[in-house]
C-alpha cells in the first residue's frame, strides 16, 4: 500500500498532520474527503510519500554518493541532507519503480525460516534483520521492511499484514496476523509455512495430471484433424478424379473432411462458445459453489480433493484451536481456508450456526454439513471423547496428507494411461484409413 501525509487545519485553527496508508490515490483522497466532512478540517495538502534518487557530495569530496531514499517531497529530501551535511548535486524522482514480484517460495522461505530461528529464541525484530539482509528478492524486501517498520509503530498484527494479502495470500496474512498475538508464535509460522508448501505441491502436482494430457489431447486431436482435413482429401480426391470408386472408410473419411471444411466456422464457435461459457460461469459465485459442490464427487479427483480440502481444515484447526469453548472463530477461518467455496458455505452456514442457534457440539454440527468423511467424522469424536480434540485433528491432517500424496501418484499415472490409449487409437485410425487408400486400385474400365 501507498503511504500519503495529510495537513490540514481544525476548525479551531490547530494545524493537525497526520500520515495513512491507501491503495491509490483516489482511495486516499476519498479517506480524506471523509476525515473532512466528519471534523470540520481544512486540507491545506495531500502528500504520496515517492521514492527519490540522489546524488550529493561531502565537503571536500570529489567523489559523489548516489542513493535511493523515500519522501513526501523533494525538497523535504534535500533539507534532510544538507542537514547531514551533504552538498546537493542532483535530486530526482525515480519513475519506475519496478520491484517485480514475489515468487510463493520466498514467502514461504519468509515463513519457514521464521519459524526455525524464533524456536531458537530470537526475537522477530532480529529475526527480520537477518532476513532483510540475505533476501534477494527485491519486492520482498520492502515486504520484509515495512513489516518490521510496521510492527516497531505499534500496529496491530491484522493492520501489518492485510496490507500484504496480494504477497502472502488471504489465509497466510491472517495466520500471521494470529501468530503475533498468539502464545505460541513459531507454532503458527510453522504450521502456516506447511499448509504454503502443501498447497504449492498440490497445485503443481494438480497442474502436472492435468495440464500436459490436456495439451497432448489438444495437440493429438490438432494433428487428425489437420490430417483428415487438409493431407487426406488431397490424395482422395486423384482417385477420384480417375474415376475410381472408393472403399468405405475412405469415402466417409472424405465426406467428413468436406464436411469440417464446410462448417469449421461453426464448429468452432460450438466448441469455444460452451468454454466460454463454462470459463465465465465458473468464476461466478455461483458457479464456484456449483462446481465445488459436484467436483468433490467425480470418482478419484473429486475424492482427492476433498480429502486436501479437510486435510487443510484439520490442519488449520489444529493451529488455532485453543481446547475452550466452542472456538467459533477457528472453525470459520479453517473453513475459508479449506478451498473449497461449498464445505465453507455448509460449515459456516450449518455447523457454526447449529452451534450458535442451538447450542449444539462440534461433533454433531460438522456431522450434520454433509461435507466430511466418516473418517474425519471418527477421528473428530473420538479427540472430544478424551479430551485430545487438537491432538486428533493434527493426526488426520498427517493421515490425509499421506493418503493424497499416494493417490495423487495413482492420478497421475492412471491419466497417463488413458492419454496413451487415446493416442494409440488415434495413431491406428490414421493407420488403417491410409493403409486402405493405399491399395486402392483402379476399376476395370
């Protein structure tokens, strides 16, 4: 986020200063709009703090010192340093400010050494100075700094690290956020580092079954195409141009060629305007709790995903669960954090207000949402039973994560397969259609 300054004068003529922190301009002004109607102020300025480049001299130096330094303004700039003692050669500012951006295995380096160094009883003050100087990633050592700027102000852990959502992603921010206030600071910074790692494995993992079938479907069903369309017909049709009758599959091979070349128009819009279609539909609000709700049911990927979906809540649960009370708080962010947009509608809007209206238990509630296992569900009761609740959640998150690594690999494999298949029926109907055309021979005339 931006930093601004704001002047302004009361309504009693005291001048009142004050700085804040916005996503834009607009955003700031519109703060400040408030801020005015609300007490009477007068606004005599609205500073973004910029970042300026310099270069200056010592007295008695021939050499100039070049740097960056951020500001509200170039001339508060240079009153600072000639205040130190620098001769001014240049002042100017910087007008890209490109940081790039910030890879998800910094943040979860960030998180992860975090949590190694506060188990060996470092304060988090020393701890960002150390990371602050071995990062190399630019855009995360500004993180890293204003984190630490941040926190030496006094802000709240949530007001810290909200502002950098788009860096940490929703849930981690928030966990970072408990993490300062907690009692156990390296237990959360370890435990949100492995839902990071677990979640980045299982994107890659998802995107290794899924998107290289799919692009070798594509490109298999490219090549028939291209093939039956366009190399084909061209040697078709000296047959029959000779007068030579054709053998059934190369006949229809034939009509279906003319026939693409006749409607490829709306063959393609049939095929991309249902994608379109489905692409937007599924980021609608709807659509993802639609889709959520079906995925979790498809035979070996929807079991995959849901058993990572409550991998994921138990895991979380585990963290933030403090054993008093109904902990309705915990079980809502493990629920947004599930990844799953239809079990976090049915625990919030089925256990958490069975609990609430009805005073129901954990148990019966999350029973009642339809969304968990009866292993989960088990595994749940049993912990509340003895009284080891927490302890039980971290043992069916291990459970699941080692029953979805496994089932990812048979995933994979069993995809693979299925694209083999597809490739080989392909490769032998191109085979036996040219085969065909291949003894053609002429009629007798």
């Amino acid at each position: 986020m931006a930093q601004f300054r704001l002047k302004a004068v009361s309504q009693k003529g005291k001048v009142v200063q004050t700085e804040f922190e916005a996503t834009n301009k607009k955003d700031a002004q519109i703060k400040v709009d408030r801020l005015s109607k609300t007490n009477g102020l007068r606004i005599q300025s609205l500073d973004q703090k910029s970042i300026f480049v310099y270069k200056v001299k010592k007295k008695n130096s021939k050499k100039p010192i070049t740097g960056e330094q951020e500001a509200y303004s170039k001339e508060e700039l240079e009153r600072a340093l000639i205040k130190l003692g620098y001769q001014i050669v240049s002042i100017n500012k910087k007008m890209f400010n490109f940081s790039g951006g910030v890879p998800m295995t910094e943040v979860v380096s960030f998180i992860s050494l975090s949590a190694d160094l506060l188990k060996q009883q470092l304060t988090f003050d020393e701890i960002l100075n150390l990371l602050i100087e071995d990062t190399t990633n630019k855009r995360m050592k500004e993180v890293i700094k204003e984190i630490q700027k941040d926190l030496k102000d006094g802000k709240e852990g949530a007001q810290v690290y909200s502002k950098h959502e788009p860096i940490f992603g929703k849930f981690a921010a928030y966990m970072l956020s408990v993490a300062s206030t907690s009692g156990n600071m390296a237990l959360v910074f370890e435990s949100t580092a492995k839902f990071l790692e677990r979640d980045a494995e299982f994107k890659k993992n998802l995107k290794r079954s899924l998107m290289m079938p799919a692009v070798t479907v594509v490109a298999v069903i490219g090549v028939v195409l291209f093939y039956v369309g366009f190399i084909f017909p061209s040697t078709a049709e000296l047959f029959v141009e000779m007068g030579i009758s054709l053998p059934p599959m190369t006949q229809t091979t034939l009509d279906i060629s003319y026939w693409l070349r006749d409607n490829w128009v709306m063959l393609l819009i049939s095929f991309f305007a249902p994608l379109a279609g489905i692409i937007y539909f599924a980021n609608t609000t709807k659509g993802k709790l639609f889709i959520d709700q079906y995925i979790i049911r498809i035979p070996v990927v929807g079991d995959l995903l849901h058993k990572t979906s409550i991998e994921i809540f138990s895991r979380v649960f585990y963290t933030l669960y403090s054993g008093s009370g109904q902990n309705i708080e915990v079980i809502r962010v493990a629920a947004e954090a599930c990844r799953n947009t239809y079990m976090e509608k049915q625990i919030k809007e089925v256990a958490i207000k069975k609990m609430l209206k009805d005073g129901a238990g954990l148990i019966e509630s999350i029973e009642e949402t339809g969304v968990f296992t009866q292993t989960a569900i088990s595994r749940f009761r049993l912990g509340a039973e003895s009284g080891a609740l927490r302890e039980n959640a971290k043992q069916l998150a291990e459970y699941y994560e080692i029953q979805t690594t496994y089932k990812m690999q048979g995933v994979i494999d069993t995809i693979n397969l299925f694209i083999n298949l597809f490739i080989m029926v392909a490769l032998i109907a191109i085979t036996v259609v040219s085969s065909e055309s291949a003894v053609i021979k002429p009629d007798a005339i």
